[in-house]
C-alpha cells in the first residue's frame, strides 16, 4: 500500500493504475463498517483508494472533533490486510490552504435532518468530497447507508456538478445486539453501549409496524419515540419519518420510507435508520 500525505503524492500513486478505480473515503478509527465498503471495492474495482481524514469543517462541535478517535497504526493494518492500493491521509492545510472559500452549498436536501441539527455539517461534507474526489478522480465511490442523508447528498452533489463518478451505497453493517457500526461507539461506557441498543430496536418496531400495515407517519414516529423513552440515557434529537429521495417529513406512506433518528447518550451523539416498506 502506498501511504500518501500530500495530493502531489496521490496524484503520482494514481497516475496509470488500472481502472475502474474504487474510492473509500473515511474518517479512520476503522470498524467493520468500513470493511464492507473496502471489500466491495476490492471486488469491484482493479485499484482501490481509500482516505483517512477526519474534516474539522463537518464538525459543529469542537470537542466532538477533539474526542474523535484516531488509532492511525491499526487503521493502516486493517487497510494493507485489506489489499488497499493507495491511501491518502493529507494534513488540514492540504485540504483547507490558507485563506480557502471555495466552499460546496448542498441546498435543501442537506438542510433536513442531519443539517438541521448540525448546522454546515453537509457544506463541510460536500466539500471535503468534491476535493477528495477532484484529488483521486475515481470511477466509483462507496459510501455507506448508514449516512443514508450523506448518500442522498453526495448523489445530488455529482449529479448536479455531472462529475463522472458512480455512488455505490452499502448496506449497513451492524453489531450482532442491532447497533450500527460507528467510530463513536467506543466513547459508550459499558451502560451506555448497553442502552445503545434501543435505536436499533426503535427502527424495527417502526419497520414491523409499517409492514403490518401501518401508514400513520405520526403514529410511526410516535412508536420510535415510545420505544426510546424506555431508556433514561437516551435524549432525542429527532425522530423521523421521511421521503427516501426528497427527505421531506411524511404525513402518510404511500411507498418506501426511510425512518431515521439521532440521539445523544452521555457525551455521545448516535444515528441510524431503516427503510420502510422497502
Ligand atoms: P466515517 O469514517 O464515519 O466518516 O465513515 C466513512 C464511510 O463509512 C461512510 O460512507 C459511512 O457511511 C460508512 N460507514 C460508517 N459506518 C458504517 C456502517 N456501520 N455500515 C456501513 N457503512 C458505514
């Protein structure tokens, strides 16, 4: 694996490799999560590069991004078992220069949800992946439906800027109890993991519902809601029930839903979602 830290680097790694080239761009503290991502790419793609870079601009809050895990050295091992081509960890003045304003507004799909309760995160998001993408020029990038609004968001984002790149979303991957797989999971004390949990549970009892034929969006919500108070741990952000392209808040469902939720546990902010009748 060629470890790059510079885009001059990664521009020489890449130049000539054989294509199709897959792209896994992360925030590193590598989880099996990310591992679906690299393998899909590993056999879909002749060369595949992967990013570690955790982008201070998606971050809201600081000590958020301060209490972000960052276990370089078991990163690069996963990443070379892994038969990773390239990597690319570039230095925040590598991605943001001196003076940079060239930013990327992902409009109203980016507003909802995510972007709604972390202000700027899907403008640090776009931007941070439009210049990685610009960096590697890839064939194909893999994200996971674990972020299903980033997927939806990064689609809108090379459609609307016709960037010749495929968004291959990926299935989510989770911990054998439900929880999804995340690099925050590790800040959970052993209670918190443990009430960590009720997400899962609350998107399946939503799911169950809807596929017994519940279409009361309100009433959707309010079983995820009922679901979650069952844990004094957990605080809401929001609980949702939307359109799966469009995001919008549904009143009643007609087709596929994606049912999604935030939530804090102690220090630690927690997503998930699921489809509905999918
Ligand atoms: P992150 O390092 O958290 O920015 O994630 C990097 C990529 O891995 C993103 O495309 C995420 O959606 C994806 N990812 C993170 N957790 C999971 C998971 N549990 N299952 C599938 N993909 C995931």
């Amino acid at each position: 694996m060629i470890v790059c830290t510079t885009i001059a680097e990664a521009r020489d790694a890449l130049r000539g490799v054989e294509r199709p080239l897959g792209a896994v761009l992360t925030m590193g503290a590598l989880h099996a999560g990310h591992l679906a991502l690299i393998r899909r790419a590993r056999a879909e793609c002749k060369t595949v590069v992967a990013t570690i870079y955790v982008n201070p601009t998606q971050f809201g809050d600081a000590s958020d991004l301060d209490t972000y895990p960052r276990p370089m050295q078991d990163d690069l091992r996963v990443l070379r078992r892994e038969g990773v081509d390239v990597l690319l960890v570039p230095s925040d003045a590598e991605i943001y220069p001196e003076g940079f304003s060239a930013w990327i507004e992902p409009g109203e799909i980016g507003e909802r949800l995510e972007g709604e309760h972390r202000p700027g995160h899907f403008r640090g998001v776009c931007t941070v992946v439009l210049k990685l993408f610009n960096i590697l020029s890839p064939d194909r990038s893999y994200f996971g439906q674990k972020d299903a609004q980033q997927v939806l968001v990064i689609r809108r984002m090379v459609d609307h800027l016709a960037l010749p790149i495929d968004i291959v979303p990926v299935p989510t991957v989770r911990e054998r109890d439900g929880l999804a797989m995340s690099s925050r999971n590790g800040n959970l004390t052993t209670q918190e993991r443990r009430a960590a949990r009720v997400l899962h549970r609350a998107l399946t009892a939503a799911r169950d519902l809807a596929a017994e034929g519940e279409r009361n969006a309100n009433t959707l919500r309010a079983a995820i809601h009922a679901t979650l108070a069952e844990e004094p741990l957990v605080t809401i952000d929001y609980i949702s029930i939307a359109h799966p392209q469009t995001l919008k808040e549904l009143t009643t469902l007609s087709g596929p839903a994606l049912a999604s939720l935030a939530v804090r546990i102690g220090q630690t902010r927690l997503i998930d979602n699921i489809t509905l009748l999918g």
